[in-house]
C-alpha cells in the first residue's frame, strides 16, 4: 500500500502539503467557504491546528485531556498557529518507537496503536489539504505514493450511516465514477464533492 514509505513519512508529506496551502493563504482568505460545510478557511485551519496538537499530546502519551484538542481561542494569525502546530506533530511523530506507543483520541473515544492513529491523522490531512487548496482555488500537490495510500485507507473507512453526518469525521460516502482516480474516489469515499470545487489539475503531481 505505501511502498518505500511508512505511514509517518506519508503523514509528513501530507501535513507539509497543507501547510504549503495555508501558509498561501492572505488577509482576505481566511473569510472563504470551504468544503466543510459551515466552516471558512479560518475555523478550518484552527480545526487543523488543534488536530496537529492532539495527535502530538497522544503521541506523548497526554492525548486523554480533553483541553489538549482544543482549537486555538484567539486564532487572529491562523498560518503561524498552523505552522507550529505542524512543526510540534512532525517532531512527535518522528520519536523512536512512535507507531508501537498507544494513542488515546478522546474525540473518537479510542485508544489505538501509534501506527493506525498516524493513518487517521494522515488521511484526514490529505483531505484537509484538499479542502484548503479548494477554498483557495489552487492545485494540492501530493506524489503518487501518498494518493495511493490515502485511497487505500479511504477504503477501510466503515461506510456505515450512523457514523457518518454532522459531529462525525466525515460527511455520507458519494458515488465514486467509474474511471476516478486515487484522490478523487478519496474525496467522495470521504464525503465530499469535488465537483462543486473546480480547482486547477489536482489529481497527481
């Protein structure tokens, strides 16, 4: 599923990707629909920040406080905030030992295996990258290893209706055409609609 590549370095790709996009972003993006329903680029990237810290407190073995996933309260520079938030997930993930550790995620209420709990965050943040380049009307930029293992996990998310919608991670599975590539059959596996987002050609770098 991922080749050469171990699922953190998968999660460091993606999370960079994002953090490429966001830091894109100017004073008067932050305001922008995104394709999380109800939610501007601002409450996005506050969303994303407080997952850079959760994921990095459970990685630590802290991740059982609540107060550890919460978004910023004053989020009025959204990309410096992301950006260390970024820099503090990479770091964590990257300690030795880091897949075998138990990761509780309260949100969720799990307690998982370093290893899997990196696959949660890494698929959430290839979706959230597109989101962000959506938003922002540009092109996301992921090689085809992290495309290719974010369709697999999309794969193995449980397609069952009281786990999805509103309060949930991910919105009701679409229909994925014939003929999508990796990305695309991502997005709508996961709930979104690429269609109603036209960006530049996304789909491979």
């Amino acid at each position: 599923m991922t080749g050469t590549l171990d699922i953190v370095a998968l999660d460091r790709i993606a999370a960079l990707e994002t953090s490429r996009l966001v830091d894109a972003a100017g004073a008067a993006d932050w305001a922008r629909p995104t394709p999380c329903a109800g939610w501007d680029l601002r409450r996005l990237v506050s969303h994303m920040t407080a997952q850079h810290r959760g994921f990095a407190a459970a990685a630590r073995g802290t991740g059982a406080d609540p107060a550890c996933w919460r978004e910023p309260e004053d989020p009025r520079e959204p990309s410096h905030i992301h950006r260390e938030a970024v820099t503090t997930v990479l770091a964590a993930f990257a300690a030795n030992g880091v897949q075998e550790r138990e990761f509780i995620l309260p949100e969720l209420g799990l307690a998982l295996p370093g290893s899997r709990a990196i696959g949660f965050h890494f698929i959430d943040h290839v979706v959230h990258a597109w989101d962000v380049a959506a938003s922002l009307g540009v092109a996301v930029e992921l090689p085809d290893p992290v495309l290719e293992a974010g369709v697999a996990i999309a794969r193995l998310v449980p397609d069952d209706p009281a786990g999805r919608g509103p309060g949930r991670p991910f919105a009701q599975a679409r229909r994925v055409p014939a003929g999508a590539g990796p990305l695309d059959e991502t997005l709508r596996r996961l709930g979104r609609t690429p269609e109603e987002w036209p960006t530049p050609a996304w789909d491979a770098a």
